[in-house]
C-alpha cells in the first residue's frame, strides 16, 4: 500500500535507502509506467524502498497562463502509483517556495534528507531547481558525492513514436483516440462522482450522469461514443457523452461532463463513474431551439452505437508491475 507525503521538510522517509523515480507523471503512460517498473526492480535488487517524487499543481500548470490540459487527476496519480507499486510518494506542494528552491537544495534536502537516495532515475531531458538550473549533469556530480547514483530512463517508444504526454494530448485534441489509448497504456478516461443536474437530460429523452471538471482542465471537447465503469468496475457499458459548456440550453460557465448510458435504467447520483473515449462524433454546436438539438442527439446516439458495436471494450487498468 503506497504512503504518500506532501511536505519537503520532515523526518526521513527512507532510512534504509530508496530508489526514487522523479518527475511530473501526468497520465502515468506506457513511459512512467517503464520507469517505475525499473525504479521497482532495482529497489529489489539493493534491498530498499522504491519511491516516487511528484508535484501537484504540475510544474507546466504553475507557470502557465493559461489552464493545461490534463491526462489526469491527482486521484488518477494516485491509484496509478498505488497499482504500480510505488511504496512511498513524495507528492510536492509546487509553489513559491519550492520554486524558489536551487537545484543543489533540492538534492540535499528532498533526495538525500527526505529520502536517502541510492539511486535517482529521471527522464534524459529532466530539469529542476530554481529556474531549471538543476539538470541530470547536476544529479551526477552530486550523487558522487552525497552517495547516490544518478539515472537517466531511455525513451520508451510505441509504434516507434515516442511516448509523452505533450504527444499524448496532441492525439487527444485531434480526436485520435485509438493512438493515444495505445501511449497510455489503456483508453483515455475521466472519473468522477454523479452530481445532481435539472433533469433537462430526462426531459429530452436522454438522463445523463453530470460530472463536474471543476478547475481541472480537458484536453478534449465535444461529442463522444464512450464506455463508462461504475463504481470501480472496467468502463464496459456504452453510451454517448458530451464534454462542454451546453450552448443551447442552460449554458453553464465551465465544462461539464454529460454521459447518457445506453439500455441503463438505475440512479447514479452520488456513485463514481469513470468514462473511457472511444470516438469524436462531433464538435459541440449551438443549435436554433430545442427541437434541432433533440433530433442531433437522435443522431449521435445512433452514430454511437454504431462504432461501440465495431469497438469491444477494453481493459483500462494500469498495468501490475507485480504487486498482489
């Protein structure tokens, strides 16, 4: 069971050693999911902890102007470290303070205080530290020093594309969700739990499950054939959804996620569902009245069924690097 920790100050996490992987880990695709099967196997090998550290908000987000798309929640981070193995998280707080932090403070107190690294594995491109100043030359020299190991993770490549999230969502935003499935290991989904809407849905012939995003942002929008889990369960069961702001009725000010399941009759208000993309349909439109939007939703649900009958459902789980 992985234990997770926010602070860089604190007691040491690791006293007999670990073995530590180190980066962002947004959607903990086929790439991070190579990289802690490693950080795991050497681990074994030198009789420590494997651990992880990770940041919250991400590192892009914080600089950002703009809302960055994301592959995952933190909640997604989190399960997946969890089935990945992963037994301690040093999940940062980015903020002033740690970005303010030199890259030299960081391997004192972070790697070698918080954690007593043996070995720190990174991707070849990772940078650190105040105003990136630290880099994996930086990692080297002071591990020789301070008594770790520094490692830089080869490219994992799929289909001989490089796997990352940038290209991750890159396939996302062009609707290309049969690629960026096979990035990530599994479809792209996003979870969340049953809020209450104005049974509009209902009135329209199709009750949806409402699912806010609240502040976090999607790589996609529009209309979609999905597959959706309910309460833990392997997103299965068909249905067609919409991810946007509802232009023609009862527009709202940020994106909600809109799923009708096909042939479900039962309440899901308050359970958890996770809805895996399979296909775009369409974009999100704003139509002349209720009657047009009605027949277009006649329309997608039959363009839904169609591909879902053509696409089996399939696994979504992280893979098990070995844990029981």
């Amino acid at each position: 069971m992985i234990e997770v920790f926010r602070d860089v100050a604190g007691p040491c996490l690791a006293p007999s050693g670990s073995v530590v992987a180190v980066g962002a880990f947004d959607g903990l695709h086929l790439g991070h999911q190579g990289l802690l099967a490693e950080v795991r196997r050497r681990a074994s090998v030198l009789g420590c902890l494997n651990a992880a550290i990770s940041f919250e908000p991400l590192p892009r987000a914080y600089f950002s102007r703009r809302p960055l798309p994301r592959l995952g929640s933190v909640r997604d981070k989190l399960e997946g470290m969890d089935a990945a193995g992963v037994e301690r998280l040093l999940l940062l707080r980015f903020n002033h303070a740690l970005t303010a932090m030199s890259g030299e403070d960081f391997v004192r107190k972070v790697l070698v205080e918080r954690l007593r690294a043996r070995e720190v594995w990174v991707g070849g491109d990772f940078r650190f530290g105040h105003k990136r100043g630290g880099d994996f030359a930086l990692l080297e020299s002071m591990g020789a020093d301070l008594g770790f190991n520094a490692r830089a993770m080869p490219s994992v490549k799929c289909d001989g594309e490089r796997v990352s999230s940038s290209r991750i969502r890159e396939l996302l935003a062009a609707g290309d969700f049969a690629s960026a499935a096979k990035l990530l290991g599994r479809p792209f989904a996003i979870g969340g739990r049953v809020a209450r809407g104005n049974r509009l849905g209902s009135e329209l012939g199709y009750p949806t499950a409402n699912i806010h995003l609240r502040r976090r942002a999607s790589p996609v929008d529009g209309v979609f054939a999905v597959r959706v889990g309910i309460d833990g369960e392997p997103p299965a069961r068909p249905g067609v959804a919409s991810l946007g702001v509802r232009p023609t009725v009862n527009k709202v000010r940020e994106p909600l996620l809109e799923v009708h399941l096909f042939d479900f009759d039962g309440d899901l208000y308050g359970r958890r569902i996770e809805t895996a993309f399979v296909a775009k349909l369409r974009d999100e439109l704003k139509f002349d009245g209720v009657d047009a939007l009605v027949a277009q939703m006649h329309e997608d649900a039959t363009a839904a069924r169609r591909i879902l009958a053509t696409h089996p459902a399939a696994a979504h789980a992280i893979r098990s690097t070995g844990n029981s």
